[in-house]
C-alpha cells in the first residue's frame, strides 16, 4: 500500500503554470518574442466554465436538452488558463476595439497561434494523458 498522505492536499502540487510562446508576433524591446504564462486549473474551475458555456435548447416535441457550445467552452477554458498578458484587462482590449477576454485573444491572436494555445491549454489540464499510457507509465 503506498502512503496516504501523498493525496492529502497540502502534499499536492496545486497549480501548473507554463511560459510558451504562442505568437513570434509579439516582441519584447530586444525583439524578442514575449511568453505567455498560463496555468492549470481544478476540475471545480472547469465545471464553472463548462456549465457557463451550456445552454438549454428546445428540440423536437417541445423536449427539452442540454447542449455546450464547444468553441465558447473552449474560448472560456483558455482565458481562465492565461495569467499573462492580462486578457481582462480594460486597456488591452480597447487598443483592440473589443470588450471580453474571449473577444480579445480571438482578435489578438492567428487561427493557427488561437488553436496552438488552446492545445497547449487542453495538455496542461490533461486533457491530452491517454489512459494507456499513464498505465504502462505507472507499471514501469
């Protein structure tokens, strides 16, 4: 049996946090580009945010369901994600004329650099651990 306490959560490493570079578009004054500093968070985080990105749709026969627009779960999961640059802050988004950190990084940001960070985002949260490996990791 391995020890119990490992679990307990003042022996729990609480938050990951990661530089990357999303964008060789913004450069620091050396002409440098600047990284991005984002973190994980806990699945009571995500569950705020998936819950805000679920709406109730009517269907057929008046029924009612539950339906998450995947690309705004997606937009809220990364703006929680990134604590640099700030994409709540009022400044930024008015040099880009949008109100929203979701609206920000969607203006801020390439199609390509949007969904490298949001990659990013989804493997620091780990969401991309495939169960067999962490298996033979574990075995090993």
């Amino acid at each position: 049996m391995s020890d119990l306490s490992a679990f307990y959560a003042q022996n729990v490493t609480a938050s990951v946090t990661e530089e990357i570079v999303v964008s060789p578009r913004f450069l620091n004054k050396g002409g440098k580009p600047i990284p991005w500093v984002v973190s994980s968070m806990t699945e009571e985080e995500n569950e705020s945010i998936r819950k805000a990105a679920t709406r109730r749709v009517k269907g057929r026969n008046g029924q009612y369901s539950m339906e998450t627009d995947s690309a705004e779960y997606l937009a809220k999961l990364v703006t929680a994600s990134v604590t640099f640059p700030d994409l709540k802050n009022a400044e930024l988004q008015k040099s880009y004329g949008v109100m929203g950190a979701e609206a920000l990084l969607h203006k801020m940001l390439l199609p390509g650099e949007y969904a490298n960070l949001v990659q990013k985002v989804q493997e620091l949260n780990g969401f991309d651990a495939d169960m067999n490996e962490l298996v033979e990791e574990v075995k090993n």
